[in-house]
C-alpha cells in the first residue's frame, strides 16, 4: 500500500495527489457481485488521497448503474442473518434514541426495516428509502403496513419534508458522491436535526492489520473514511460532529466464518467446517473496523 498513483482528482477535498492504497482488477459491477450472498471478493483498485486520506474506488460506477444493481440484489444471505441484523438495529437505535427525542426519522437503505421497526415501536414517525425490490417488500411487512416504506434512492425520493434524524447505516460507501449525498442529507433535516452514520475506517486497527484482507475491501465500496476525512466531509454539507465511535455488529459465527473464507483469513475454512447448524445459532459482537459518527446540522441553536 502507499504505492505512487497518479493525477486523480480526489472526490472529497479536489486535490490531484493520490497514490494507490490497494491494487486491484477492476471488474464491472453486476448483482451477483455485490451485497452478502456474493462469491467472490473484486474490491478493485482503491487510490488514496494524499492531502485529506479520503480513499475512493478509481472506478465508478453512475448513480443510475448503482440503482440497477441495488434494485436487483440477491438478499439470501442478509434475510438468513436476520437475528444479528436485528441485534445490530437494536443497538443503533440505543443511539439514536440517547441523543434525539421520537419525532419523525428517515432511514435511507433502510433494508429490511429492522431499525425503523424499533423506532416505530418507541414512538417515531418512519419513513425508509430501499432500492432493493425484495428488501423493501420485507420492510414492510416487517412494519405492518405502518410507517412509509419508498422503493427508491436518496435522490428519486422527491422527499421535501423535514426529519429530527436522518440514519445512514451502512450507506455513505456505497454512493458515487458522498459529499453531494450529504449535503441532500442536510437539506432534509429540521434546525437541530441529527445525522447517525457509519463508514468503514481506513486507518482503523482492523484495516491496518489485515491489509488487503481487510473484510471492507468489497466491490461495491465505493468510499473508504478516516475520521479526518469523515469530519472534512461532514464539516463541508453543513454538519457538525457531535460524535465519533466504533460500531460493532451482530452476526452468527456461520456469516462470520464465511465472509473471513471469501477473503482468505487463515482459519476460516476450518471455522467453516465445524458445522453449519452449530455455527448458525450463535450471535457474536464483530468489529470491522468501522467509525459511528452522530453529527447535527450546522449553524443551529446548539453549536
């Protein structure tokens, strides 16, 4: 890593002055490719800023490409996971509700609506946002008709109304225009509005030491933070950081030790092979090396 790169404009801060972070094949994008029921891993080449350590994938894909293959995705493997992913939603709204009152809240890539039913249950206001046709018709039904579930993005929402929190879980990577995703995020906010976010943490003790075996390295990540350049980013649509930390997630040892196998990790094929059934009912806290960031709209009464 660190290897000299070229003239690439950083999408982040503009400056022309990248090196290449991970050398990767680049590979098209398709459905089978992307999302947890994948077979294999092609992160890509990944370039790294020099200025701000912004680290983005050289090739990317168009928001329009990104709503097809989203639109499409196999959702298998993340509906078998459904126990740990509603640990982890739980979790996140443990945060959420520890700096916000229930008033109306926005989950973009809302899934299977795990975290809005939570919300729903402690008395918000829901509306998600789901490209996925297979998740968004689960988050409904996970949500009983109530709340507003739209099958669409961010930006063909058409959303104008104002949220006391806006929830990105697992999102701000994906996107081809992060920045530009956060300053639509911004817009939708209420004065004193809050922004729950995670992103995958480049100079994390997790991505530092496994190296391009790191778990995040995946095809359709598309942005890759340190909290420097998540602050930059963040500072730049108008938000201002209340909080950093780390996030864990829930997920049995079966996910765990098929994911570390799809990377290679020494001892996950043999994790694999102790038994399916065994592995699949036991739930783990797992840290990937991700930063949680709480920040709230800029130039309000509490700054």
């Amino acid at each position: 890593m660190g290897l000299p790169g070229s003239e690439v404009a950083c999408p982040l801060c503009e400056a022309a002055s990248t090196e290449i972070y991970l050398d990767g094949d680049e590979e098209v994008l398709e459905p089978s490719a992307i999302g947890s029921s994948r077979r294999h891993i092609f992160p890509g080449k990944i370039l790294r800023c020099r200025v701000c350590r912004f680290a983005f994938r050289q090739a990317r894909s168009s928001p329009e490409d990104l709503r097809n293959l989203y639109r499409q995705m196999d959702a298998k493997v993340y509906e078998s996971e459904l126990r740990g992913r509603d640990r982890t939603a739980q979790k996140h709204f443990t945060i959420v509700n520890r700096y916000s009152r229930p008033g109306r809240i926005l989950d973009v890539g809302c899934a299977s609506g795990l975290f809005l039913k939570h919300a729903l249950e402690a008395g918000w206001e829901v509306t998600g946002l789901e490209p996925s046709e297979v998740l968004c018709g689960v988050a409904r039904k996970n949500l009983g008709g109530k709340g507003q579930i739209m099958c669409t993005t961010l930006e063909d929402s058409g959303l104008e109304q104002s949220f006391d929190a806006i929830t990105l879980w697992d999102v701000l990577e994906h996107v081809s225009d992060p920045l530009g995703f956060l300053r639509f995020c911004r817009g939708l906010l209420k004065p004193d509005g809050l922004l729950f976010l995670n992103v995958p943490d480049l100079d994390s003790k997790e991505a530092r030491l496994l190296g391009p075996r790191w778990p995040l390295f995946l095809p359709e990540h598309l942005n890759y933070f340190n909290r420097n350049s998540l602050r930059l980013c963040a500072t730049r649509a108008a938000l201002k950081p209340v909080r950093f930390g780390q996030r864990h997630a829930w997920f049995s040892l079966k996910y765990v030790a098929y994911r570390l196998a799809q990377h290679s990790i020494p001892g996950s094929f043999l994790l694999k092979k102790t038994g399916d059934s065994f592995l699949g009912g036991i739930l783990i806290p797992v840290s990937l090396g991700e930063t949680l960031a709480v920040l709230r709209a800029a130039g309000t009464t509490r700054d």
